[in-house]
C-alpha cells in the first residue's frame, strides 16, 4: 500500500492542495496526519473539512489543535502565533472546532504509532535529538514512528544502542526502511515548511517495497499570502512564508 505522509498544514489550503494533488499522482491510497491542520495560515476551515473527508488511516492533534480550547498551551506561542489563533477560532465552524480539539493525541498500529511531538509527550515536545530517540523506543511500538511539530524533514534510524539522524530536504529522497532498525519520521511541514524551502513538504510511505520518500512540492504562495493579509495576519508570518521559515 502507499501511504501519503504529512503534517503541520496550519491552515495553508494552496499548500495543502499541491500535497495532495502531488500524493495522488505518486499513487497514495490512504493517508497519516501527523498534526496542526491549523493556525497561522488564512483557511482553516477548509483545510479542516479537505482533511478530514481523506482515506485517513491516522489522524492526530497538534498543539495548535489543541490550544483552540486548551489557553494554558498558548503560553508556549508566541505573539504571532497567539494572534494567528485568535484569528483562526473566528474562522472555524462549531462542527470543525470540535472535530479537531476531539482528535487523539497518538494513535497506535500494529506496525507504526502516530504522534506530533514525541511519544513522551505528543503535544509539547520537539523530537530533534538522538538522546529522544533512544528514551522513546520503549514507549512505542512498530518499525516507524511518524511525527511532526520541527516543521523540519529528517528521519531517525538505530536501536536502543545506537542511532543516526539525516535531514532530507530534497525531494524524492528516498531511503529503505529495514527491519533491523527502528525509525522516527518527521515528513516536513507542508503550510510552513522552516528549512528556508518555501516548497511544500511531505512524503510517501510504501509498504510493500518498505521505503519512505521526502517529496516537496511548490504552490502558489502569492495566493496564501494575499488571503493573510485580507485577514490582517502579522506580517512576519506573511512574509516568511515565502522564505521558507
Ligand atoms: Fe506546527
């Protein structure tokens, strides 16, 4: 089976539109979300419902998600971000506010576990360093564990005893998985990639030759920028879209 891996849409539906088209022509058949389909970006509602209608095989909250109606988690935001969630409440139906706070925080398969920020602790913690990667081996289970939350494309590979980290920014990388080893997979942010790539990031997971592939696609930023001035979102956020930050 091929799977479309992605996360931290935050709201950019032109991002999100290039992903799938881009998923959809690499053959994906179904689907794993690793969190933040909003916040920042002009279009949460229709990110929300164009999400949630996929073949979802795996669906988790992100800290964005969650701070709709958790305030003690904005403390962590900053200004920026704090404003951008302000505005997003205000453009969010009942029905899709409550679809998204009622997502779970880790979703657990036979052979792959779901989280956003690290099994430890999905809503908080980045997952950015090798001692992560050896304290979370025992509290998940299967040969990947997906993740997203750095907005960085990498992956982890090794064991309780040793391990190795490679960022893959370029696309159509791809790297086998083998069963020898375990992994944590971070796809990249498709609406707000921080790797100085404006393009949007995800990946394809197949199954049956068991390889993992880094994709970017470009999309129209112009588009997402003008709908985030129209919603006067802070500029900061509107101009390093295009930066890739
Ligand atoms: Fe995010």
């Amino acid at each position: 089976m091929r799977i479309g891996v992605f996360s931290d849409v935050h709201g950019n539906l032109e991002a999100l539109q290039a992903c799938l088209t881009r998923l959809d022509k690499e053959g994906a058949e179904r689907f794993i979300f690793c969190g933040d389909v909003i916040g920042y970006g002009p279009d949460p509602e229709a990110c929300v419902q164009k999400i949630l209608q996929l073949p979802l095989l795996a669906c988790v909250l992100g800290n964005h998600d969650a701070a709709l109606d958790r305030s003690e988690l904005e403390s962590y935001f900053n200004y920026d971000a704090r404003l951008a969630l302000e505005k997003t409440r205000k453009l969010l139906s009942p029905g899709s506010l409550y679809a998204l706070t009622t997502l779970p925080e880790r979703v657990q398969m036979p052979s792959f576990c779901v989280v956003h920020g690290t099994p430890a602790d999905p809503i908080k913690e980045y997952f950015s360093s090798m001692l992560q990667f050896k304290s979370n081996l025992s509290l998940w289970e299967g040969s990947v564990c997906f993740v997203g939350h750095t907005h960085l494309s990498f992956y982890m590979k090794g064991t309780a005893r040793n391990c190795t980290v490679s960022l893959c920014s370029k696309d159509g990388t791809k790297i086998s998985l083998t069963r020898q080893s375990r992994y944590v997979i971070n796809p990249g942010a498709v609406g707000k990639p921080r790797d100085k790539n404006p393009q949007a990031a995800f990946g394809l997971w197949d199954t049956k030759a068991n390889t993992f592939t880094f994709l970017r696609e470009s999309y129209d930023v112009k588009k997402t920028q003008e709908k985030m001035r129209k919603y006067k979102f802070p500029s900061f956020l509107i101009d390093s879209l295009a930066v890739g930050y």
